[in-house]
C-alpha cells in the first residue's frame, strides 16, 4: 500500500525491489546551469545508470533546433549509450504547442488529473463547517484561525508576491 502522509492510498505498481535511485543536483537558486545538466548526464551514464528521469524544461520558447537545446543533446548522448531518458511535457499547457520537451529519442510524459478528491473541513468560530478541496495534513488541536485570502499570505521571499502565491477555494456548506 503506498500513500502521502496517509493520503490517495493505493497500490504501487511497476517499481522494482532492487532497483536503486541515483540523484544528480543540476538546479540551484539562480537556476539550471547548462553545463552542469551535461555533466550530470555524463555521470549517470559513467554511473551505469539504465534510465534517466529528468524533470527539467524550459520556461521560454524553445527553437526548433536540438543541437543548441541542451536536454535534447543530453538525452541523444544517453541514448547513445544505451540509456533511456524521460522528460517532462514541461509546465505551460494545456495549450496548443505548450510542449516544451519533444525530442524524438525520449520519452516525454505530461501530467494528468487524479482519480481522487481530497477534502477537508473547515469549522468556523460560530460553528459553521464548510467543505473545501485541498492536502491537508495538520492536526489544528482545537485552534482556531481566521479564514484569509490566499494571496495575502504570500512568500516573503523576493520574486514572491501576492500575485505569484494566490489560492483558488472552492467551498460548499
């Protein structure tokens, strides 16, 4: 049986008890340096690694061209070695030509929807419950807070702001 934090339970399928995982760190604060992508392809395929799953994309357009793309060059080069590499569909869509990975030699995989709905009940100070759809995973222990708009909780670390860290509440009483 596998979960998250005792949510969406079900059964694991297709995992391999002796498989082993292999982490490369590409991306930091500042972003995904070119050269250190390549480099982490090169180690997995020293490593021996049978597939690689790399979710990176792009959050500009990208040319058409595969030879000045740096996860098209990475992934051929595995292939070329005989590794599998997967990528991510990226995060734009679903929009017409919102693909950001689409080279021929790997898998891309886009996300989809989930069969499940998670609920959560919210009870207000004057003992009205509200059901709403969201994760949540905390024990509250009896404490009551106010009910805020989302976007007035924004991160306050730079590039966050009300904008950026706005929630959607979808409530029925």
């Amino acid at each position: 049986m596998a979960s998250m934090l005792g949510l969406a339970q079900g059964t694991a399928r297709g995992g391999v008890p002796s498989a082993r995982i292999a982490v490369y760190k590409v991306c930091w604060s500042d972003g995904c340096n070119e050269a250190s992508i390549l480099a982490a392809f090169d180690d997995a395929i020293k490593d021996g690694v049978d597939i690689l799953s790399v979710s990176i994309s792009e959050s500009v357009s990208k040319t058409n061209i595969h030879f000045k793309d740096v996860l098209s060059v990475g992934s051929f080069h595995a292939m070329k070695h005989g590794v599998l590499t997967v990528l991510s569909a990226g995060n734009t869509g679903p929009y017409p030509k919102s693909l950001q990975n689409y080279q021929p030699w790997a898998i891309i995989v886009g996300a989809s929807t989930l069969d499940r709905k998670f609920v959560t009940k919210v009870k207000t100070g004057n003992n009205i419950a509200y059901e709403g759809i969201s994760l949540n995973t905390f024990d509250l222990k009896g404490k009551y807070y106010p009910i805020i708009y989302g976007g007035d909780a924004a991160k306050k670390r730079p590039g966050f702001d009300q904008d950026s860290s706005s929630c959607t509440y979808q409530f029925r009483k």
